[in-house]
C-alpha cells in the first residue's frame, strides 16, 4: 500500500485538516523529508498551498476549520493545527483555539522544530535582571498582573513552569497561570534557579 493511499485510509478521503474531497495529497510535515504515515497528513490543494504561502497571503478564513481539526488524535496532524494557529496568533479566534490545545512534549518539540529551522535571526528572550531565558525554563513573576479576558489576577511569586518564547518578539514569553495560557512581558519575570 502507497503511502498516499495510507493517509487516504486513515482520514477517510477527506483533507485531515479542513475536511476536503478533492485534490488530495500526502504533505510531508517539516523538518522531515521522506513522506511515511507518521511524518505526513492529507490535505487538500488549497490547505497545502496556504501552509506554503507566505504570511500575507493566507486566507484567514479558511483556516477556521482549525477549530476542528485541532482536536485530531493524528500527531501530523495536532503539529500542524499548532503552526497554523501560531501563524494567524494575531487573529483572537485563533489565539484562544492555541490557549486551548495541548501538545505533548515530543510532539510541541516537533511543531517548535519549524520554527528553529527557518533561518529568522536569534531574537533573546531576557528577564527583569538581564537574564537570558530559555524554552522550558520557569520563571516567577515579579508583580501582580491583571489578565485580560481571563477575569484573575496572576499573583506575584506565582512559578510558571515550561515557558514558550515568542519567536518574533523578544519582550514576549508565554505560559501557563491557572489554567490558562498567557503572554507575559520579560520585563515582569524572573528566571527561577
């Protein structure tokens, strides 16, 4: 059996991610090469050109159909639902659909690698001492903040464990607090340890 015709059988003849029938095809998820089952899924024409095009060329609107296909058990699948939704984060809609997805750890390694990989500059995530953060790192806030939209105030001295840096803006990292993932500015945290 072709590996086509395998991502064909597993997605039931429609696109794994915004459930097209027409003009499907394998798409290798990067950073692999080689199309196998576990490294691709099936999409559709146009969900593969706009994970190819460029950031001012997506059709916003499309990918709404993310609020479905998010929720895949298919790994392929769950890392490219991360990207996109990462991709169009500026959207609310599709802010709050990346708040509520949850990776496991190889898997969000898996979405991450895209990021390291495409050649942007190193942008340098620092705390409120100069410290330089890193992915995973905990940090402690280091006054109390309000959230917007959440209804709480994170506490300071509240631990956020297993940072994400946001990768296009060196004052941002994200984290978990109560429950909730939030964008935190560096300028209000220091690095624990």
């Amino acid at each position: 059996m072709t590996i086509l015709a395998e991502l064909i059988s597993r997605a039931g003849e429609s696109c794994e991610l915004c459930g097209a029938n027409a003009n499907l095809q394998a798409f290798v998820i990067p950073p692999h090469e080689q199309a196998e089952v576990d490294t691709a899924l099936l999409a559709c024409a146009m969900c593969a050109g706009q994970i190819e095009a460029a950031d001012d060329g997506l059709d916003v609107h499309h990918w709404r159909c993310l609020n479905d296909s998010m929720w895949s058990v298919v790994p392929a699948v769950q890392v490219m639902a991360w990207r996109m939704l990462k991709r169009l984060s500026g959207e609310d809609w599709a802010a709050n659909l990346l708040g509520m997805l949850y990776l496991d750890d190889e898997t969000l390694a898996w979405a991450q690698s895209a990021q390291s990989a495409e050649g942007t500059p190193d942008i340098i995530h620092k705390d409120t001492n100069g410290a330089v953060l890193s992915a995973g790192d905990t940090v402690t806030l280091v006054k109390d903040l309000k959230v917007k939209g959440a209804g709480f105030t994170a506490k300071r001295g509240t631990a956020v464990r297993n940072i994400s840096l946001v990768a296009d803006n060196a004052a941002h990292i994200e984290g978990r607090v109560e429950g909730q993932q939030i964008v935190i500015l560096c300028e209000f945290v220091k690095r624990a340890g």
